[in-house]
C-alpha cells in the first residue's frame, strides 16, 4: 500500500529546494537524484543541474556541465545549508 503522506511530504522537500536553486541561480529544471527524510525530520535532497560552464563562457565558447546540487532542509522544509557537490563534463 502506497503511503501518500509520505509522497506528499516528498514532493513537498523536492518543491521547496527546486524553488530555493530556481531563486538562487535562475535554473527552471533539474532532475532529482536523491530525496531522503531523515529521522529528526530534516532532509536530504540531491538535484543535477545543467548549467552553462563559467570558464568556457569567458572564453567565447558554449559549453555545459552537469552539476549535483547537495541542500539540506529542516522539518519545515527551510533550507538550511546547500552547496555544488559534483561537477560532471559534458
């Protein structure tokens, strides 16, 4: 039996740290890779997203890295610390 209060709660951490990236470096997409409640409630959420590279944009040229995303948000849903985790070449 599919438990919808956790899917809720869920979609709820996903939306919140989406929204949070979206705020911070104006990305609209990522894919989430890891979504996981803690047991004092907190979470844990990875995200990839494809950004364009700083260096190869100072440089004249278009090239895009896959970066992961690593936020830590408390019980209610507040980012409490984030940072680039991974860097990933295209």
């Amino acid at each position: 039996m599919i438990n919808n209060k956790k899917i809720g709660n869920k979609l709820e951490g996903v939306n919140k740290a989406m929204e949070f990236l979206r705020d911070e470096f104006g990305k609209e997409e990522g894919e989430v890779i890891k979504a996981v409640k803690l047991n004092d409630g907190s979470w844990d959420i990875e995200i990839e997203i494809v950004e364009q590279s700083e260096f190869m944009r100072k440089i004249g040229k278009r090239v895009f890295d896959k970066n992961i995303y690593a936020l830590k948000l408390d019980k209610s849903y507040n980012v409490v610390s984030y940072g680039r985790k991974l860097k990933k070449y295209e």
